[in-house]
C-alpha cells in the first residue's frame, strides 16, 4: 500500500564525487568489498567465467557450482504438468537437465562429485519466485526475499539507487542478491532528501511546484535511465497508506505520464495509480503496468487487455490496512478490499495479465507466498496464482525463457515446497528450501 516514503532516506556520504554515484548507493545497501568476497567464498564450486566489464577492476566473474534437486514432485507453471519423482540439474548458474531420472541420468553423472544434492521427496519443486513489485535498499532486504523463496524482482524505486547496484550484484556474487529490475528513483513530484542521489538532479530541486512539467519528468526519467535503471517507477495518485493523503487525488496526469513512457525509450513504466481517472490515463499514456490499481473501471480493463497492460494489484499490501491502528486506513482498507478483489476478477475474466507483486519496503518484507494467496483468495485458480508470480511475472520482467519454469539454459533458481503449488493456494508460504542463481541460500530439508 505503499505507506513508506519513497522521497527520504540517509544522506550520502559527504564529499561524493560524481562517478562515485553508485558506490555511494552500495554503501547504502550495506554492501562491502569483505562481503561480497566472503559470499563468493560460500559459492559451492566458484570459477572464473568471462572477464569483467568494469575496466579498473582486475577480478573475474564467477559462477556457482553445481546442485542436484532431486525425488520431489517438478511443476512446470506454464502448462500445469507436474513430474513424480523428477530431477533437476543445475550447474554453472543454468538448468542443465530437468525430468525423470532416467532422461537426467547422464546430466547427474557429469556433475555428481561436485553437486550438492537436495532430497526433495514427498515435496514439490517450483521455478524461483518472481516478485514484480518491491522496494529494494539493502542487502538485508533482498536476503529476505531469498529466503522467502523470491529469486527475482522488479524493484520500483530505491532512495539513492541502491537497487541499481544490488541488482549487480548475481553477476559477482551469485546467491547475494535476487535478479532484479532496478527503477532507480521514484518520478514523483516531491523528491526530498533523495534529490541529493545524482549532481544532475540539482536544478530540479529549484522547482517550486515540484516536478510537473513534461519536460522536467522526460529530463528525470533519462537520468534514472542514464544511471543504470531499466524500468521507470511513477504514479498517478498519492499513498493509499498515509492518513493525510487521499490516494483519489491526481497528481499526474496523462500527459505528464505519456512524457515519462516517451523518456523510458522502451523501459517498461509501471504506475501507482488507485483512481478511475488515474488508472485510466496512465494504461492510455502507454504504461507497461498499472500498480495496485483499486478503482480500475470496466472501460479501463478493457483497454488494458487491448493493449496488453499488465496488472499488479498488491492484494496483500493494500487490503490489510483493513486491520489497521489508524481509523482512516482501516476505513479505507475496508472499503477497498471488496473492490479490490472484484477489479482482480473483472481483469482476470477480461484477459488482463495478473502478476505478483508484494509492495515490500525495505526489511519490512511480505513472503510473495502470501500475495498469492491473496490472488487465489480473490478468485483465481491455484495454477492462476502460481503463474502471476512465475511465468507472468517473468514475461513482465523481460525473463520469459528464463525465469518462471524450468528450460534448459533457464535460470539455476528453484523453490521446494511441503504441498501442492497446483492445487493449493497456500502452498507457496510453506517454503522448504530456496537455490538462487545456482547457490542454496535456504535448505530446510
């Protein structure tokens, strides 16, 4: 529901120079040169891969080493089919083999002295999650998501483009960091302290109605995508989760947000929006999706699924202000969620891509197994919800072939579960173990 505030955050370091931009943003993050060696360190079989791409760095890449998931139930998202006592083989950071023991027999035995192996019998196996919607800042955040089963993530908005660096960070130290699609700063009108992440953001700082001019919003936009950004984060309303705003309110218009989509260049922009009229002008403006998304009308959802505009209701986020503290934000969760819940069925019916996304701020993180039990709860099937944070998620993120079921070549990044992800809703809380970019960040079994 977004009550956190996206507009301040601790200072940079003082006497920062330019191209220490995104140095500063790691140690904002928590991320140091002793840990990032130390988890390569913990890398089962780290090796040396490609050369860096970092000119004034001596170092190699590395790779994880190999794991063996073997006994467990293996569930394909995509078409609903689930393998008894299958076998997936992951080495180097990709699937290698994925089947029935005796169709992986020659993939195991090429990595069996170096694998770890995970007896995942009586147990279901499913692609590593995929949250579209969180907000990352530092290592501690990211961990956990790991550990709740979120391998990869589009993270709308840090507060001095830590998610930028975090989202690095697979490439060094596989198992440090979920995969990520980093926003950068929010575009929004009021930056607050986060105005000091960049020198370039300088003379936004003297507008005096904020950042509302078309060409200003395009000018922030580059600069999000000139500092490593791949997706835009803007909005149409104000929070929902803070008392003194009124979430129905507009503050950026169609044409304010159709210069934001020109800027991106193609980076998908995804929206915070909860008004008619917001929701509205945002899908016509061209965004990639519409976040949270409440009071979406009929007409909306049908130029959504025109356009092909995805949908990331934070079910979680936004209908638990119903047992809020705050009077206001319990009325609203109250009043919401029956809406909210019917407007994920309305686009659902109308051909609306429905994906995951749990709004999770900082360490204050929700399992992504629990949005999709929300999903399921508000009427989408298992496998429905199952998809919404694996195959359809990783469409949204430009991982599709990837991330979101098992391929050979796909991402080395699994979830093995205690039920049926196909038949129970609740099965994607019940996390038993977690690999990640090939490394096993969570072994319960």
């Amino acid at each position: 529901m977004c009550t956190h505030d996206h507009d301040s955050g601790p200072a940079l370091p003082s006497g920062l120079p330019r191209r220490g931009i995104l140095a500063g943003a790691a140690a904002l993050a928590g991320i140091s040169a002793a840990t990032v060696a130390s988890q390569l360190a913990l890398a089962p079989g780290a090796q040396a891969s490609e050369a860096s791409a970092v000119p004034s760095y001596p170092g190699r890449r590395r790779t994880a080493g190999a794991v063996i998931i073997e006994g467990g139930t293996i569930v394909d998202p995509l078409t609903g089919h689930a393998l008894e006592d299958g076998v997936l083989v992951l080495d180097g950071g990709s699937v290698t083999a994925v089947g029935s023991r005796d169709t992986t027999r020659r993939a195991v035995a090429a990595v069996a002295k170096r694998a770890t192996v995970l007896n995942a019998h009586g147990r279901w196996v499913v692609p590593g999650l995929v949250d579209a919607h969180v907000h990352a800042n530092g290592l501690e955040d990211v961990r956990l998501h790991l550990q709740n089963g979120t391998t990869s993530m589009r993270s709308g908005t840090s507060t001095f483009y830590q998610d930028i660096t975090l989202a690095a960070l697979p490439d060094w130290a596989p198992g440090l960091s979920p995969r990520m699609r980093a926003a950068g700063l929010f575009i929004s009108p009021d930056q607050g302290d986060s105005i000091l992440a960049d020198p370039d953001l300088a003379p936004l700082a003297s507008l005096r109605n904020g950042i509302r001019d078309p060409q200003d919003l395009a000018y922030f936009t580059r600069i999000n995508l000139a500092r490593g950004a791949k997706v835009i984060k803007t909005r149409a309303n104000p929070r929902a989760g803070i008392p003194e705003q009124d979430p129905r309110e507009l503050v950026y218009g169609r044409e304010q947000i159709g210069s934001i989509v020109k800027a991106a260049r193609g980076a998908g922009v995804l929206c915070h929006a909860y008004s008619a009229e917001g929701i509205d002008g945002a899908v016509r403006a061209g965004v990639r999706s519409i976040e949270h998304g409440v009071f979406v009308t009929e007409r909306t959802i049908a130029e959504m699924s025109r356009r092909g505009t995805y949908f990331t209701p934070t079910l979680e986020a936004v209908d638990s202000m119903a047992s809020d503290s705050n009077p206001i934000l319990a009325a609203r969760g109250k009043e919401y969620t029956p809406v909210h819940q019917a407007a994920v069925r309305a686009a659902h019916e109308a051909g609306v891509t429905i994906v995951a996304g749990t709004d999770s701020f900082g360490t204050d993180v929700v399992p992504l197994g629990r949005e999709v039990r929300r999903l399921h709860e508000a009427g989408l099937s298992a496998l429905e919800s199952l998809r919404a944070a694996t195959t359809y998620s990783a469409r949204l993120l430009g991982f599709e072939g990837k991330a979101g079921r098992f391929v050979p070549g796909g991402f080395a990044d699994a979830v093995v579960v205690d039920a049926d992800p196909l038949s129970d809703g609740t099965a994607l809380e019940k996390v038993r173990a977690v690999v990640a970019q090939g490394v096993v960040v969570r072994n319960g079994l």
